[in-house]
C-alpha cells in the first residue's frame, strides 16, 4: 500500500486491477450492440458511467455519435486554415520573387510595382491556397487519426470484420482508470452488449 | 424489384436506395462485383480499351518522334484538336466534383450512390486532358519549362499568363480530386480487406486502407476532412475551367475576347460531365445489376441536371450573338454571324445546336427523362455536341481572324483523328481497371443514408450470419 502515496482505497483498488490487466496483456473489452441506435445509447451510458478511453466502430459514422461519447469538435479545420494560409503566401511569395524581384519581366506593359503589379497573380495564390489546404486536410486527417497504423488489437478479431460491414462495436480500453474487466463487462452486457471478447494487447 | 423512386406521392421522400436493401446487402451487392470473377464482358472490353490506348501512345510517340506537323495545324490555326480534346476531357472531370462536392455540401444524399464512380471519372479524364497540353508544345522533353523555375537566361514563366494559370489550376485539380477520391476510399478499401482472400488482396488492400478501422474517434476527423475537402473542391472546380476560359478570354481573338467565358465555360463543362456520366453508369447498372443501389430517380435527377445545364449553355451561345452583334465590331460580328453560322465550320456549329440544345428538351417530357434509353442517347448527343463547342470556338476564331490573307482551314490528319479516338482507350481502361479493383459504390456513404428499419432488418441478418458462421 506505501507504494501508492496518495488517493483513496478504491482509486488504488482500481491502479492494481489496471495493472493486473496491463500485465495480463489486455488491451480492453470489446461487445457487439444490433443496430447504429443501441451503439448510440451504449455510448452514451459508457460516457455517463465515467469511462473516458473507449471508442465506438461503425461501418459509417454515426449522427451524434460525438455528443453521445463526449468528443469535443475535430481540431482538423484549423490545420487545413493553417494549411491555406501557407500556400497562398508561398504563391504571393513565389510570384513576386520570380516576376517582380529576381526577373521583373514587362509583358503587355503590365506594371511592375505597386499594387497593380500583383493582380495578376491572384490565380495562382488563389490555385495554391486551395491545394495546400487540401494537402493539409488529408494530412491532418491522417495524422489525428494515427493513421497509417497497420496493427491495432481489434483489428486482430475475426469478429470484428463486421465492423467494416455491419457490425455496431464498442470498446472500452484496460487503460481506462474506471476499467474492471467484470464490472466494465456487467456494464456492456446490462446494455444491450452481445458477443463480448476480451482484446490482447 | 419494383423501382419506385420515381412516383410522387404527397408528403413522402422518395427512398434513395430500393427497399429492403440492408447493411451487408450494400456490401454484398458492392464488394461483390470486386470479388468475384470477372464477366464474361470484362476482358474484351479491357483488351479493346487497351489496345485504343495503345495506339494513342504510338500517336503520341510517332508526334513526338516526327514533330508536331503530324498534326493538321497551320497558321493562323494553331490550336485545333488538341486543345479542344484537352478543354472536353478536364469539363468532363467537372461533374464528377460537381457530384462529389457541391451536391454533398448541398446535401443531396443521392449523390452517394454515383459520387465514387464520378469521382474515378473525373480523374481519368483529367490524366486524359493532361496529356493534350503536355504534347501540343513541341518539345515535350521541354515541358519542366512549364515549372516555375528560370532558364538559361534567368528569365521565370510569366505569372501573367493564363497558360501558366491553368498549368497550375489543373495540376491542382488533378492533385485535389485524386486526395479527395481517395480518402472517400479509405472506409470502402477497410471492407475490402476485411472481406479478403488470399494473401496478395489482402495485402494490397490493407496497404492502402492505412490500418483503417472505423472506429468513432477516426470518423470524428474523417468527416471533418471530407467536408472540408468538398469546401476546397467547390471553388476549385469552378476556378478551373474559368481558369481554362481565361486561356481564351485574356486574348483578343474575335469570338474568345468575351467576359461571359468563365461561368459559360463551367456551366457547359457540368452539362458534358454529367453526360459523361450518365453515358457510364447506365451500361455499368445495367451490367451488374446495380438498380436497387442507381435508382430510377438518380437517372431523372442527372437528366434533370443536364436539362438545366443545357438551358445555361442555349442562353450563353445566344448571349454571345448578342454580343457580338452589339459589340458593332465587324471581326466579331463576323466570326458569328458568318463564320459560325454559314461558314465553312457551320456544319459542326449546327450539330453544337442540335445536340447541345435542342436534343436535351426531351428532358422537359416525363417519359423520355425516366427512361434509361432516351437518357442514354441525348447524353451520348450532348458528349459529342460538347466537343464540337470546344472545336468551334476554338477553331473557327482562330481560322478567321483580323487578316483576310492569313485566314486558312483546318483539316485534322489521321494522327489527329487517331490520338482523339485512342485518348477514349485509355479512359476506358482505366475505367475497366477501376471498376474491376476498387468498390464502384461508396459502401460507407451509402450505409449512412439507408433507411434500415432496426427492427425489421438488424437483428434478422445478425441471425442470419450466425447461421452462415
């Protein structure tokens, strides 16, 4: 008991039982629900009943699913204005050194100072911007989702192929602080959870 | 199965996909046409599409070789074919943004069934656009001088140049389309490795799902990132071909020097694009059975769109005799009102009006916009009046310009004639080869938007799995 300093006896219970888990090889508990509805409501009561470190799979997302688990929005739009921003000054910036600074070339007397000068290049700021900002939606997207990943525990499952078909499945992970493989168990099977598995890690 | 998507019936949406059409239906039906043996049609379509691209690579390698007098250009017509294969071939790609993004911001969820095939088009027939600019400028080994890097001279590209905007505006939309086509993928390329068999496929397939497992905290972003995709992709498909518009409308060509280009040039880019489509879904729902998933009602809402398109265009082609005839500018009033009209290009201009704007009023009749027959036919007139806009307006501007004894005709060569008809093959194959390796059909998207009845249809496939296992 000395060797956990602080917090109460059940806070302590629950570091051994995650430990026990850890050591167990157990990534988390995973159940099937029938339909997009149950995994919605399951979400929810996971969500209310404390647990932060699970997920849902889906082989389409889920309207409000985000709510239902507690998400908070993507942080994808910022990247991608990020993103944007980029492109459009390295194609002002590109523009202007090639046609105004290094080689200030006079075509169809066209000015090449002021204001003026850079109109025509708003094509091209206009082109770049969105394909960086593309670059950067992808980019982003793949990054937040810690893709690519070929080996995750779930995907281990014969299972769990369903889920890229027609299978509804919630997760919740040994990591969790709430996790307890028999009560985290209780939980899902009181909630509609069929076909629960255990994951190695 | 009765297709009922088209009957009105007060109060009621019309279903987006055939009843009773389930979650693993979807699948089945869709991944389906991957898996299983190819039909008996496949490879001799394939075999043939190949064997067209090929000769547009021999076209492309003898003009190449010999120099682009192979070609049937002249002065003053400079641009003739190649151009108007290049400016028909990115339309094309138009529509299948136009499906894939602003129906999908304006959330017309029908789109789902057709978007992945549209996309895979739109790419396709950009990779076929690309090649006609990259083999017009004569020295095809000197295409990097469309890079923005200086020559010899320290002397950049002109950034003032709408040719060197469009390198950029298409370069970018050939990069944006294929991100976007792939990240709706990702989901469907998941499936197809869960479904695999054999080591190749699922290698091949786990490969380019990127681990993907669909779970809530990925879909979160991945949703996020499509919308923001269809966002870009909105006003990047409409820059385009008011980019490619530019490449006319900057100069001072009578019958090319018109502010009404941009939004003219897109509109009839849409209508081409949609043609196009309508041209390849209806063969490929025909040939693998795919009614319960393209609908009646995705045909009339396509016929309905290229009935639109075509009112656009009628109303561009008659604003542009307004303008000329307004302009009091001979050179323009002459390349319409003579040129066009009764000239020596008047034979093609009149099948531009017959198939761009008169054959699409079948539309307005219930009957012929229901029928995949009609639909079929009127978007096979509106590919071919699509072209002859281009070759029109290119052409017959630059055969009549401001100097009486530089006027000339053009007469395409066989090279020319054979580098357009090959350009089809490899359209085609890479078509053929899409649909034969990837899911034709966005399962995910279409997944989102059934109407599976929880009760009738979930627990009863469950069941039914369990059997199966």
């Amino acid at each position: 008991m000395s060797q956990f300093p602080i917090g109460s006896r059940a806070t302590e219970a629950m570091r051994v039982a995650k430990k026990q888990a850890a050591s167990a090889g157990l990534y988390g508990i995973m159940a099937q629900f029938g339909s997009a509805d149950a995994l919605l409501h399951a979400a929810e009561t996971v969500r209310d009943a404390g647990y932060k470190k699970f997920d849902v799979y889906s082989p389409f997302p889920i309207h409000g699913m985000d709510d239902a688990m507690g998400l908070k929005r993507s942080l994808l739009g910022w990247i991608v204005l990020s993103g944007g921003i980029t492109g459009l000054l390295t194609a002002i910036g590109l523009q202007w050194y090639a046609a105004l600074f290094d080689y200030p070339l006079i075509t169809a007397g066209k000015p090449v100072t002021g204001f003026a000068a850079f109109i025509p290049f708003v094509p091209v700021a206009f082109e770049l911007m969105i394909l960086f900002s593309a670059f950067a939606a992808v980019g982003g997207m793949l990054m937040l989702n810690g893709l690519p990943a070929w080996y995750h525990p779930t995907l281990k499952r014969d299972s769990f192929a369903r889920a890229s078909d027609d299978g509804f499945f919630l997760v919740i992970e040994a990591d969790d602080n709430r996790f307890d493989v028999d009560v985290t168990k209780r939980l899902l099977e009181d909630h509609g959870g069929r076909g629960i598995e255990l994951l190695e890690d | 199965m009765i297709d009922t998507t088209t009957d009105i019936r007060a109060g009621e949406r019309a279903p987006l996909v055939l009843a009773h059409t389930g979650y693993h239906d979807v699948t089945e039906k869709v991944a389906g046409i991957v898996e299983n043996k190819a039909p008996k049609w496949w490879l001799p379509a394939f075999l043939a599409a190949g064997g067209l691209a090929t000769v547009c690579g021999g076209m492309i390698c003898y003009l190449i070789a010999t120099g682009v007098g192979v070609w049937g250009l002249n002065h003053p017509v400079g641009w003739a074919w190649d151009i108007t294969n290049f400016v028909f071939w990115v339309g094309i790609g138009h529509a299948g943004t136009l499906i894939s993004a602003i129906l999908f911001l304006l959330r017309q969820k029908w789109r789902t069934s057709i978007n992945r095939a549209a996309e895979a088009m739109t790419l396709f027939a950009v990779a076929c656009a690309g090649i006609f600019p990259g083999i017009h400028v004569g020295r095809v080994w000197r295409a990097y001088y469309l890079a923005p890097i200086p020559n010899s001279n320290g002397i950049w590209p002109n950034f003032r140049s709408p040719l060197l905007w469009d390198v950029f505006a298409v370069g970018s939309y050939a990069t944006v389309s294929l991100m976007f086509w792939y990240v709706g993928l990702i989901p469907d390329l998941a499936t197809m490795r869960d479904r695999a068999k054999g080591k190749v496929r699922q290698i091949a397939y786990g490969f380019f799902a990127l681990g993907w497992r669909g779970s809530n905290r990925q879909w979160r972003n991945y949703e996020m990132a499509y919308l923001l995709l269809a966002g870009l992709s909105t006003p990047l498909v409409l820059s385009v071909h008011t980019v490619v518009s530019f490449d006319f409308a900057t100069s001072n060509v009578p019958g090319w020097h018109a502010t009404i280009f941009p939004p003219y040039f897109v509109a009839g880019a849409v209508f081409g694009g949609f043609a196009m489509v309508l041209n390849l879904l209806i063969p490929l729902r025909k040939l693998f059975g795919l009614h319960a998933l393209i609908t009646n009602r995705h045909l009339e809402n396509m016929a309905k769109v290229i009935l639109a398109m075509c009112c656009i265009i009628g109303y561009a082609y008659s604003m542009e005799f307004f303008t000329a005839w307004y302009s009091g500018s001979p050179f323009e009033k002459f390349v319409f009102f003579n040129t066009r009209m009764h000239g020596w290009i008047a034979w093609a201009f009149w099948t531009m009006i017959f198939c761009n704007v008169v054959s699409p009023q079948l539309f307005w009749f219930k009957r012929f916009r229901q029928n995949p027959y009609t639909i079929f036919i009127v978007a096979l007139f509106v590919n071919i009046g699509m072209w002859f806009e281009r070759f029109v307006i290119i052409v017959s501007s630059l055969s009549r310009d401001f100097l009486i004894s530089s006027w000339d005709q053009f007469h395409p060569t066989w090279v020319d004639i054979l580098t357009f008809v090959g350009s089809f093959g490899v359209f085609l194959s890479l078509f053929l080869l899409f649909i034969r390796f990837v899911p034709m059909v966005a399962m995910s998207e279409v997944k989102g938007v059934i109407d599976v009845h929880p009760k009738a249809s979930e627990p009863l496939h469950s069941e039914a799995m369990e059997v199966v296992k």
